[in-house]
C-alpha cells in the first residue's frame, strides 16, 4: 500500500507541478515560459525574505501573480473538494454513481448561495463567511431530500437515487431560475457563475475555500479505513465495530461542507466528484487509504486542465462546468452501462 | 461430555426478550443460557424468529422488553468495539463481490484493535498469517474477493471473524449457499478452533442432521416461542419435528456417532402421467 501511495502520489505530484507551471504559462497575454519562472521565483524570494508589496510590479507580474496564480490554485482546491466529497459519499453509501452533483448537494449549495447573492446580503451576516454557510446549508437539505426519497426499507438502490437527484435538481434548479428572473441585474454574473467558473477569482477566494478543504479533508483521511470496511456492508461493519450510523453522518456532513464551499467559490462543476475516484480505483484499487488522498490530487489537477481549457481553447472565456461535464458526461454513461450488466451478471 | 458443560457458567443470557417488527411480534419471551465453550444451536421453519434472535444476541438490533447479557453485563453497555473483540458475526451472504484481496479483508478483522491511526499494539501479521494457512487461504491471499467462488468467500468470511479472535462466534445460517462438501469443512474448522481455545459457538442452522452433528444443545424456536432446549438427542425427536414443521420425519442413529439423524418421509407415489388424447385438439 505505501509503495502503492508513492509512485502514484510522486507521480501526481510532479504532474501536478508541471501542469501549474504550463498552466501558468498560457493565456490571452502571452507570456514566454522563462518570464513565468522568473516572476514566479522573484515572488517567492521576495515573499521568504519578507520583501515585496513596495517592489515596483510589471504587468506581467501583475497578469501572473494576482489573475492566473491564485486561479490556478483555486482550480486545484476546488477540484480536490469535489474529488474528496465525491470519494466519500461513495464510499458510505456503497453507491458507485454517488457524488455531490448527482445526490442534489451542488445544487442545494447553489441555490443557498444564489439566494444570498441576488439578494445582496452576502457581506452582511458573517462577512465573506456567509455564502458557504447559507450553500452549506441549502445542500444539507437537499442531501436529506435526496436520502430520504431513494431509501426504501433503509435500502439504498443506485436507479432511485439518480431518480431522487434528479426531481431535487430541478426543483431547487427552477427556484435558481426564479431569482435570476427576478434580479435582472445581476442576471448575467449569476448565471455564469452557475454554470460553472473560476473567472475573476482571486486569492480571498482561495483563502476562504483553503480551510474547508483542508480540516475536511483530514477528518475524511482519518475515517479512511473506516469506509473500507463499509465495502463489506453495513452489518458487517458494524460487526466489525464501526459506529455505523455515526460515521455515515459525520462523512455525509463533511462532504456536503466541502462541497458547498467549492460550490460558493465556483458554481457548480459537475462529475469531477464522480470521475476522479472512479479513475484511482482503477489505478491502485477500492483502499480508501489511496483513493482519498489520490483522488485529492488527480481531482485537482483536472479542473486545473479543465480551467485552463475553459480559458484559452476558444477566444471567449467558456464555463468550467461545460468543460468538465464534456469530459464527464460519457464516462458517467460507460459507469451507468458497466453497473448495469454487473446487475444482469449478478441475476 | 455434557455434565462438564452444565457446570460451566453461561456467557450469554437471554432473558424474556420479546420483539415486534412492524406490527408482527417476532420473538415472544424466549430465554436461554449460552454455556462457555458449548456449540449452541438455533433451529426452527422458515419465519420462526432465528435471524431476528441473532440480530438481538449479537448487539445489531435492540429488544423492545427483557434483557440480554453477555459475561454478565448488559449488551447495550459494551460499545462497538468493545463487543466486536469479543463476539464474531458470521452472516448468511458472507461478503460482496469486492476489489480487496482475501488478505486485506482478513485485515479488516483486527479493525475493532486498531487506534485511529490504524496500528495495534501487537504484531499482527503472525496471527494474520496463521489463520490464512489454518483455512487454506495462503494460495489465494492476494486474489481480489470478486474472484472466488461462494464457499471460498465463506471461508475467507470464517477468517476475518477469526482474525477477531472472539469468545463468542455467532454464525447465521453460514452454510446456506454451500455444497456438502463445503458445508462439512465450515463446520470442521470451526470445531477444531472450537477444541483450541474453548471458544463458544451460537448457530443459527438450517440443516437438522448438520445440527445434531455439531451442537451440544439445541433449541427449537417456532412462531417467536422457545419449544425445547437440549442435546440433540433430547429434542430431535419425531413428535417435536412434526409440531414445529407440520411434517413427520424418520428418525434415525447416525451408525458412527449415534446422534439422530432426520430423514424426510416423502410419499414416494408414483407420479400418474396425464395420458394425452388424440385429436382432441
């Protein structure tokens, strides 16, 4: 397992490495590599020896540090939420299709935070901490919905719940569309950052989004092993003595959090929470142990291609959630296909 | 045999315990006394409250009156892992089709010793890899568990609880899903890991003949009520069969080990084939 976790973790890291700095590198502004690397390593000798702000700044810095850099890692952070919540909640649901965008959390969180924005009170209640709240908060209700429809008997069928994700979809989705119609103002910034974007994002962002994904992520990996056991059914880890019904709620909790906070920062990008695991384990197998922090890391250098895509491909910028369900879409349909004769094998 | 075992204390105690699912009562003040070290055996028909009684011994199901404890405390009183070092589940399904390998899942049994961070105090892998060559699994230890028949699953089952190394092993109806074969070398594992450390066994048993092999005492369950407890040779008999499952079986000596061994009756008529008529249609 640990020999398992280094070549593919050095492996994600030096790719990830070198997509930052292609990423970097590329843009409407164009950059050569050598300027990237150099402003890059002036700014982080500045930032050690504690010089910097008074510096005179050249455009290209400008362009590299304060539009593409704090971009770049919020691609990162937020795909590695989605990867880490979508992890999870397949994990404790024994549900291969599980994700936050299929189980109706994203667009739970989108509505809370769509709420929050039309009406402009985003800055009032707890400063820049409201959104996350109030999308927290809407996603853990359309979690329950989406729980509390496709169990029956306790049972949890993989066809009902894409049903129950769907019916809350569009219903939370059609209460979106409602305030968008309402606020005309807004109209446009609301409906692209539904779509899916990591435009005019800059480091605040970052650092609102870092802590949820990072103390969310530690209780996750803490539970890894747990989850493992949870392949085994839910009796059986019982037996085995697991809390059960107390692990099944802290992960559904810790994953809607991180979720809702991606969702704050970037609208909803769907089935990076849904591929990204599905690819580790086909990498180094079902351990949780690896799935967790790998699909951290793949997650995030995906959106990180998935963003870039979305901002050079065409001359317009385009929504990162196109990009990603472009690429999601007909991997979730191969899943669906492959799940289905599973069933028809196992009858 | 028996007369040591009536001495010993019990382990586990069930006292008037009654549960209702939905609206039906299930189980209706049954009583009963594991001994240390015995093989206990459930038997009754289809829907006579066995499944549920193991769900409720074994601390996954709460009874709605009476009490039930183990070494002498309430069940409820012990956490999760606490009961888990000490009583072993072994279910009717064994284990989905999964991507863990056999030895990974055997791992899984020393989940309730681990701290959070996944170590344990003792050495493990001495005791892992004893129970893996004590049920022939050392040849298949590194196959995925998506790749094994039924009874090698069961097996694989029998070596997580192991890895456990409970006191008390619950099995329910564990060779359900197995050929003869596999049915005997389930029952003969468990009675030379039985032997070694005077482990208790509770079985739910669906087979009569299989039951009267291995328990030391039995118990009829029917419609949620204890009919009898004994050995074997105290209960099997044809009246109390008949009762039970409304039909009359044969009983007789097994010719090595004399316990009693159930046959069906069955009518044995010739089956009168409907002559078909000509041109009638």
């Amino acid at each position: 397992m640990r020999k398992k976790l280094l070549l593919w973790g050095g492996a994600g890291v030096v790719l990830l490495f070198l997509s930052i700095v292609l990423s970097l590198s590329i843009g409407s502004a164009r950059i050569p590599i050598g300027d990237v690397w150099s402003i890059i390593w002036h700014a982080l000798t500045d930032w050690m020896t504690g010089a910097g702000e008074d510096a005179a700044t050249s455009p290209n810095e400008q362009i590299i540090m304060q539009v593409r850099f704090p971009r770049v890692v919020l691609a990162i952070l937020v795909g590695a939420a989605l990867s880490i919540a979508g992890a999870g909640f397949q994990g404790v649901l024994r549900n291969p299709l599980a994700d936050p965008y299929t189980l109706g959390v994203a667009s739970g969180s989108a509505l809370g935070a769509a709420f929050m924005i039309s009406f402009g009170i985003h800055y009032i209640l707890l400063s820049q901490w409201t959104i996350p709240l109030a999308a927290f908060c809407t996603g853990l209700i359309s979690l329950m919905i989406v729980i509390r429809l496709a169990s029956i008997n306790g049972k949890f069928r993989t066809e009902t719940m894409i049903l129950a994700g769907v019916v809350v979809q569009a219903f939370f989705g059609a209460i979106v569309s409602l305030l968008i119609a309402l606020s005309d103002s807004l109209m446009n910034g609301i409906v692209f950052w539904l779509m899916g974007s990591l435009q005019l994002r800059g480091w605040p962002h970052v650092l609102l989004l870092t802590p949820y994904v990072l103390a969310g992520g530690i209780v996750m990996l803490s539970l890894a092993r747990t989850l493992n056991l949870f392949a085994l059914g839910e009796r059986t880890a019982m037996h085995l003595g697991v809390n059960v019904e107390r692990t099944k709620k802290t992960v559904l909790i810790i994953g809607t959090l991180i979720s809702a906070a991606a969702v704050s920062v970037s609208g909803t990008i769907g089935f990076v929470g849904l591929v990204t695991p599905h690819l580790m384990r086909l990498l180094v197998g079902p351990d949780y142990r690896l799935v967790l922090p790998l699909s951290a890391l793949y997650g995030g250098i995906y959106v990180l291609w998935a963003d870039t895509i979305a901002r050079v491909i065409l001359r317009i910028e385009l929504p990162l959630g196109v990009v990603t369900a472009f690429l999601g879409a007909p991997f979730f349909a191969w899943l669906l296909i492959r799940h289905k004769r599973k069933g028809e094998e196992a009858r | 045999m028996n007369e040591r075992l009536e001495q010993r204390q019990s382990i586990l105690v069930a006292d008037q315990v009654s549960k209702t699912l939905g609206h039906q009562l299930v189980l209706k003040d049954v009583n009963l006394a594991v001994r240390m070290g015995e093989c206990f055996g459930i038997i009754g028909p289809n829907g006579s409250g066995k499944s549920t009684l193991i769900k409720l011994l074994s601390g996954a199901d709460t009874p709605d009156s009476g009490w039930i404890t183990f070494r002498s405390q309430q069940l409820s009183a012990y956490s999760k892992k606490q009961l888990a070092r000490s009583i072993a589940v072994l279910q009717q399904e064994a284990l989905p089709p999964i991507g863990f390998t056999v030895r990974e899942v055997v791992e899984m049994g020393r989940y309730p010793y681990q701290n959070w961070l996944g170590e344990e105090q003792t050495d493990v892998e001495p005791i892992i890899s004893g129970i893996l060559s004590e049920l022939d699994l050392t040849q298949l230890s590194s196959r995925p568990i998506e790749r094994l028949s039924g009874g090698e699953r069961q097996r694989v089952a029998l070596a997580k609880a192991a890895a456990q190394q409970p006191e008390l092993l619950m099995l329910d109806e564990p060779t359900t899903y197995l050929d003869i074969g596999y049915q005997q070398q389930m029952m003969e594992y468990i009675r030379r890991w039985q032997g070694r450390n005077g482990m208790t066994v509770i079985a739910v048993l669906h087979d009569l003949n299989l039951a009267a092999l291995y328990c030391d005492r039995i118990m009829v369950l029917h419609q949620g009520r204890v009919v009898e407890t004994g050995t074997p040779g105290e209960v099997l008999s044809a009246d109390l069969l008949e009762q039970v499952y409304g039909v009359r079986p044969t009983i007789v000596k097994h010719p090595s080990h004399g316990v009693p061994q159930i046959l069906l009756q069955g009518s044995m008529e010739p089956v009168r084939r409907i002559e078909r008529t000509e041109g009638a249609g």
